[in-house]
C-alpha cells in the first residue's frame, strides 16, 4: 500500500480556515482531501453512501438527521439520500442523489440544485441516485476492487448489500482495510480549519458547564440541568455532540438518567458537549459538589483526579505513546489512593496487575473530531492502535480506546476519573482480588461516593501540546468560585 507522508497532509492544509457561520470549507478542501485519498492507495473505486433519514416513530417524524462523518469528511454535504464515489484510477469524482420536485418545495422550501450542492464541494459528475446501481454493475463487470467501510445503520447495510450483490451478513468480510487505513491516516491529523471549529465548541461546553455548576445546589432535579444545558447548544451550535451525562451517580460512567434529585454530600458529574453547524465536536467533563463548597473528602478523591488529569496533559507530546500516558495517571491515582489508605503496597507493580482499575476502569482518552469518538464506526483498534502497540486484555487498560504513538495535529481527550462502584467492589471482594494492594475494610465507608471525572480536550502540537478553548473551571478554588455566583 502507498503511503503520503504525513507531514505534507498537515501541511497541505495548514492555510485552510472556516467561517464561524460556515456550514462548508472551501470547494477545494473537499478535492485535496478526497486526491490524498487516491495517493494512499492502489487503485479500484470507493464507495462512500451518505446516511438517510431516520424514523423516530412514523415514517415522517424522525430523528434530527445527522450525516455520515466519512461522508461529511470527503463530500461536506449535510444532507440525505446522497452518495459519494471516488475513482481512484481516473481521478474522477461522483455525487448521486435526486433533485427536488414541487411536493418536497411545498413543504421545504426551494433547495439547491444536486449540480450546485456538488459544485460546493469540488465535483464535476451527478447522476441521479438510482444509476449507482449502473455504475457498481460496470466495475463489478470489469473486475475492480470497490472498496467501501462496513455499515453501523440498516438502511446503508441493506444499499451497499443491493449494490454490490453481497448478503448484508457477509459485509464485514469485504469491507476494505485499506480503505480504513487510509481514512484514519487522514482524518486523524487535523488541519488549522477543523482546530477551529473544534474550539468554537469547547467554547460553548464553557457556558454548558458554568451554567450546570452554577445551578447544582440542593432540591434541583438532574433534568433541569441537562434541559438547560441541551438548550445552550442548540442555541449557540448544532446542538450536543452525544446525550448528556449528568448524574449524581457518578460511578455509573455514562450515566443517562436525569431524574435524581441533587442533594448536599453528593457530587454531580456533568460530561457533555456541543457539535458544529460543521459537525465538528467537544466533550468536557466536570465534576462538582451539590451546594459549591468541597467537603474535605470529596476534595480529597478531587484533587487526585485533578492532579492525574494536569500530569496527563502536562506529558503530552509527539512520539510518546498515549498507552504510557494513561498508565502515568493511573499511577497517580493508585498513589492517591494509597495515600487514603484506600490501596497498599508498590504502587508500580500495583499498576501493572491492574489493581488501579477497581477505581479507574476505563481509558484516558480517545480521538475526536467528526465524531465525538472519532472514527469509531471504522473499529477502535484501527483508530486507536497499529502495528507497533496492540490493546491489551487486561480489565481497564482493555477500555483505552487510544494507545499508538501520538502526533501532531491528534486531537484527543484526557479523562482520568476515580469511581466508587459498589457491584464492582463487592465482587473483587468477595473473589479477594487484588488484596495484597487493595484495602477492602476501609472501602466500606466509601461505597456511597459516586464518581469523579475531570475531562479536557487536547491539540497535540508540534513539541507538546494545547488545551484547546476557553479554560472551563477545573481547580478546587476555581469551581468553588464559580458556583458562588
């Protein structure tokens, strides 16, 4: 397989800039990207199907509709029933899908041409949707090598089964690795452009979450947090970049459930985030004390989490594997734990047993980017791992979704936490898992903590790295500062 060097991909985009009020970059971002694709790889055609509408309970009624982020990345158009095909060999490009008749004017308005929406993304050829069918007849035909990536909704597995003649069980059996390489080389190095639609985000998570701490005080009811906070980002962006987690039950780690009443004692976790006009995301989290003020226990667990979080961050560079990363915070945390009394013994070998877990039972972080978990429909361990690092099967470090070497223009998140869950620990218990670094007598009186998380989204640079937007409240003065308001 041909392989860019990665070097000139980021330097290919390092001029491009989007408009705060831009739903599109420029035509010619879309071309560049999609004539990098042709150099990474060997030839055939790529098949890339947008995503259709979704029905929520009829027919008409559906879910806000949201593109395929592949899709998105190499045509930019955010709207259904389209589909892409690069032709890797004659350096063709095609956009199918319909125009609209006077029945979808009526109830939509006028809408753009299929010849103009593709005009805005650099292509030349439209065809109407129903001859893709013609055109993967011809190549099938001729032998050549369609590469497409495998499907996560049923409409587009039943499409790409009709087209290609393959039984939709089967699909996972030709979906293209080379294909998947050779998006996940691209889409993971992110240009000046997406940086900033990135950090518009994260500067609307800045209201989200100031606005939940302020109003995390006694007898308030989770709902009316997560309401208000769902509001500010679909006033001010596309609205959130995945459901809010927002939970005084912290030690469940995505906690949907919105309808506990916050009570003095209790931390809340609030993780959630906004998506761009541009499908760009964020994801912060931050915990903190129902009425403002840390009591000294919850400050205790608090400022281990804070201090795995600012070490995290402080270590990031290029070169350096974030697998060695995430075992920097875990030590911290199995340190500070030993610390309360809470685990004993070496704490390196502690770490490697995987001991830390009990309390820290998942990643350090993943990409992000299109998708808040960027890239995940292709397969973690394609995004997140390689040919050098592979992901371990031990419990917790099995959870990191990103391992491989880091470089510049990742864009990732660092989100140690430290959890009391009780179903966890009465097991470990009962097996004595563990026990020459864990002290279960005293985890008793802690079972009804909850969870801590602290959570930023991070740009590696050139030698180290950048917290991307408006610095959200994170010290133990800074959010006491902020909920006093």
């Amino acid at each position: 397989m041909k392989r860019c060097n990665f070097v000139v991909v980021k330097l290919t985009f390092q001029n491009v800039t989007s408009s705060k009020h831009s739903s599109m970059f420029q035509p010619s971002v879309y071309k560049k990207r999609r004539d990098l694709l042709r150099s990474m790889m060997n030839g055939g055609i790529v098949l890339l199907p947008g995503n259709t509408e979704a029905a929520m309970n009829y027919a008409d009624n559906t879910y806000h509709f949201r593109q395929d982020s592949t899709f998105l990345y190499f045509f930019g158009i955010n709207q259904p029933d389209l589909a892409g095909v690069i032709d890797l060999d004659n350096g063709q490009d095609y956009l199918f899908g319909n125009d609209v008749d006077l029945d979808d004017i009526i109830w939509m308005g006028p809408q753009p041409s299929l010849k103009d929406r593709a005009e805005r993304v650099g292509v030349t050829i439209t065809r109407p949707f129903n001859q893709l069918q013609k055109l993967m007849d011809e190549a099938i035909a001729l032998s050549r090598h369609i590469h497409f990536l495998l499907p996560y909704r049923g409409k587009t597995t039943l499409l790409i089964s009709k087209l290609l003649g393959i039984k939709a069980g089967h699909l996972s059996t030709y979906k293209s690795e080379e294909l998947i390489r050779a998006v996940v080389a691209l889409r993971e190095i992110k240009d000046s452009g997406e940086i900033t639609d990135i950090e518009s985000m994260i500067d609307v998570a800045y209201d989200m979450h100031t606005t939940a701490m302020r109003m995390a005080k006694h007898g308030v009811v989770e709902r009316e947090i997560s309401g208000m906070i769902e509001g500010i980002a679909l006033q001010k962006a596309n609205g959130v970049s995945f459901p809010v987690i927002l939970s005084i039950n912290g030690q469940t780690l995505h906690n949907h459930f919105h309808g506990n009443t916050l009570k003095e004692g209790r931390m809340m976790v609030c993780d959630s985030g906004a998506e761009s006009v541009m499908n760009y995301c964020s994801d912060i989290t931050r915990t903190v004390p129902v009425g403002g003020r840390f009591s000294q226990r919850q400050r205790d667990i608090y400022e281990i989490v804070l201090a795995a979080n600012v070490k995290a961050i402080e270590a990031i560079k290029p070169g350096i594997l974030y697998k060695d990363i995430h075992l920097l915070s875990a030590r911290i945390i199995a340190q500070g734990m030993k610390d309360l009394g809470l685990m004993k013994g070496d704490v390196d070998n502690a770490v490697a047993a995987g001991a830390h877990a009990l309390f820290f039972p998942h990643g350090l972080g993943h990409m992000m980017g299109l998708d808040v978990h960027d890239m995940e429909n292709l397969g973690e361990n394609y995004v997140g791992y390689d040919n050098e690092i592979s992901r371990s099967d031990q419990f917790g470090l099995a959870f990191l979704r990103l391992g491989k070497r880091l470089r510049e223009g990742f864009v990732l998140t660092v989100e140690p936490g430290v959890y009391f869950i009780p179903a966890l620990i009465d097991q470990w218990n009962e097996k004595k898992m563990h026990k020459e670094f864990i002290n279960y007598d005293n985890l008793e009186a802690w079972k009804d903590f909850g969870g801590i998380r602290i959570e930023d989204d991070i740009l590696v640079t050139s030698n180290a790295c950048r917290v991307l937007g408006k610095a959200i409240p994170k010290t133990v003065a800074e959010v006491e500062a902020t909920m006093s308001v």
